[in-house]
C-alpha cells in the first residue's frame, strides 16, 4: 500500500347533428291533416339518397331479416330513419386569460424546484462539499478512548497486522512550551489517515485529553472509498505531559478524485521536519505522518484501511471489546506502538501507562526497551 502524496489525483360527449331528430317516430293512424300544395303526405317514406329513379320506389336491397328503413315494424312499433351522421363538437379553447395562468404556475414550480435542489443538494452524490464534518458524539469518545490496558496486552503488536513504527537516534528533541512534542499531518480525503486518526486518539488519550473531535469519512472517490474516522481540524489536546500539534493540510475530495484544496497549511519548521524524516526512512513525503519528539516516527500507514471499510463510527468502535477482531488488531495494536513512542519522550510517564505490559511489549519491539 503506498503513502498518499499531498495534492495527488489532485426523465365523448358529442352533440347531435344539424337538423337530426329523436329516433322512432310512431306510425300512427287516423285523418289526415290538410295538405298544402307541393307538401307531402306524412305517411311518405323518403327515398333514400341511394334509390335510383324508374327503381318502383323500391329501396335498395338489404340484409335478410332487416326492416325497411323508415316504415314502421308493426303496429305499437317506432319506425327507423336512415342512420345520420353526427358532427364532433369544436375543440375546446383556453382564453389567454387561463393560458397565462398556466404559465405562471409552471414558472413558479419551476422555481420552487430549483430552490429545493439547492438546498438539499440536489443528489445522493457527497455534493459540493464533500463528506460532512460534524461533532463527534461523546459516546463515541469515550468508547474509543476507555479501552483498558488489559485489553490493550491481549492485543499486543501483532506483527500480521501492523507496521512497527521507524526510531532515530541522536536526534534534537522536538519541543513546545517546555514539553516534548508530536507532529501530526494528514488529509481528510486521505484514507490512509482516516485509519490512522483511530490509534492516534486511542494512544494520546493515555495521556491526556481530547476536545472538539470531529468525525466524517475519508474521500468517496479515493481507494478504499469513505472510511469512517474522526477530524483533527477543530481538535485540541491537552496533557500535563507532552504537546501534540495536529494539521490537516487538505480538505475532502468535493465532486471527484483530486478535487481537495489545500486547509491547513504546514509551518515551514513542520515542512522541514516532514521533508526530512521522510527522505531519511526512504519514502516520499506523504500522509499520514506522525513525528514523535523527533524519536519515533509514523511514515505512513500502520494498518490497512480495508479493514474499516463499509463499518461506521459505531460500528467500528463497538468491535473494540473484542481483542481478537482484525479491526481491534489495527487500532490497537497501532496505539500500542505509538504509546510506546510517546513514552521514550515524556520519560516514561504517567508511569501507569509506561509501564503497562502492552507499552513495554511495544516498546521492546521497537528496541527501545529491555
């Protein structure tokens, strides 16, 4: 696995006819009204359009068992006319009035949406920010940093699952305000980091205390994609017994891979000490990078971030009771090693921490102990 390089990869009512009348006249009897010259008589039959003249009046022929049109089928029986055609009705046609109406609904629905879109962002993608950075809940903490030391021995340093540490010698110390100090620098689009950050505050916090973690994920885009993990940006720590200076130099992938920007920018001594160390244990400069009071070093990554993905944050801690789970191996066994650092800069204290069997097993290993 190699380090991550800072800015890399950087859709019928219809209506009657004219002049049709109700079917079903009754062929009736009885006197005749008086005829008028040129009209005739009621009880003529019209002569279908089809019927030619010198036909005898006869109708064209029809279907078997068909009544003539138009004569009456017996007595107390209606009479049929020939079938009339009937005409469909107009179209029907808004006023401009309505039309107008119409348009403005649909503009101010179209607004509507695209307000909506704007402030929830428009899709189930990370957005325009990248994962959320949000406080982490004080369960979470406490869960992570109140595994005991008994615990933590179970575990150990296993070697099939954690990169030891690198240690240099004659070294000038690193300091602040009188204390030994620790640099640590990484990126919040850095998945290498987002598994180290676990360690990082499980092992400090033998030491001290934590305010305002945050949590959020590691970039969506990068490989392996979102792992869980806690924020330094807004950290403090404080301890009676050494300074921890925390920066997160890039921000979170935002729509792609690459699309971080430069946060939290490195002092030039912090520069230096990262370029340095870095060239001196034969790798580039990358994240994470944790500079123990110039004696002990994380170069890059202590675990695999394979072994969070598709956990939460509270998935991932409440798998720490277990000193067998791969991800308890990761995280604790890193913070053993990295309490075994911090121990060979602060003189061995607080001695109930530097002498626990976990911390001087790890420190053994990195041949710092007897």
């Amino acid at each position: 696995m190699s380090v991550v390089q800072p800015g890399g990869d950087k859709g019928p009512g219809q209506k009657p006819g004219p002049g049709q009348k109700p079917p079903g006249q009754s062929a009736g009897s009885g006197p005749r009204p008086p005829q008028k010259p040129g009209q005739r008589p009621p009880s003529a039959v019209r002569r279908p359009p089809s019927a030619k003249p010198g036909s005898g009046g006869r109708a064209p022929s029809r279907a078997p068992g068909r009544p003539p049109a138009g004569k009456g089928a017996g007595k107390g029986q209606t009479a049929r006319r020939p079938a009339t055609p009937v005409a469909a009705g107009a179209p029907r046609r808004f006023s401009a009035a309505t039309m107008a109406y119409a348009v403005i609904v649909v503009v101010v629905l179209a607004i509507v949406a695209l307000v909506v879109v704007k402030v929830t962002g428009g899709s189930s993608n990370p957005g325009s920010h990248g994962p959320a950075v949000t406080s982490a809940p004080a369960s979470l903490v406490t869960q992570v940093t109140s595994v005991p030391l008994s615990e933590a021995a179970q575990v150990g340093t296993p070697s099939s699952a954690v990169v030891a540490p690198k240690v240099a010698t004659g070294q000038a110390p690193l300091t602040t305000d009188g204390k030994p100090e620790a640099l640590f620098i990484g990126a919040e689009f850095c998945p290498l980091c987002g598994a180290e950050r676990w360690a990082i505050v499980m092992a400090f916090s033998r030491f001290g205390t934590w305010s305002n973690l945050d949590v959020t994920t590691s970039s969506p885009y990068d490989t392996p994609p979102a792992v869980a993990t806690f924020s330094f940006r807004n950290a403090t720590f404080s301890s009676p017994y050494l300074a921890l200076t925390t920066v997160e130099h890039e921000t979170n992938d935002t729509t792609a891979l690459g699309t971080r920007k430069l946060f939290q920018p490195v002092t030039s001594k912090e520069q230096n000490l990262w370029s340095k160390y870095s060239a001196q244990f034969g790798v580039n400069t990358g994240y994470p990078f944790l500079d123990m009071g110039n004696k002990v070093f994380v170069t890059g990554p202590s675990y695999s971030p394979y072994a969070l993905v598709g956990l939460d944050q509270s998935a991932i801690a409440s798998k720490l009771t277990n000193p067998n789970d791969p991800v308890t191996q990761g995280i604790v066994g890193t913070a053993n090693y990295i309490t075994a650092g911090l121990c060979a800069i602060t003189g061995g204290q607080p001695a109930s921490v530097c002498s626990a069997p976990a911390t001087t097993a790890a420190s053994k290993a990195l041949g710092m102990g007897a």
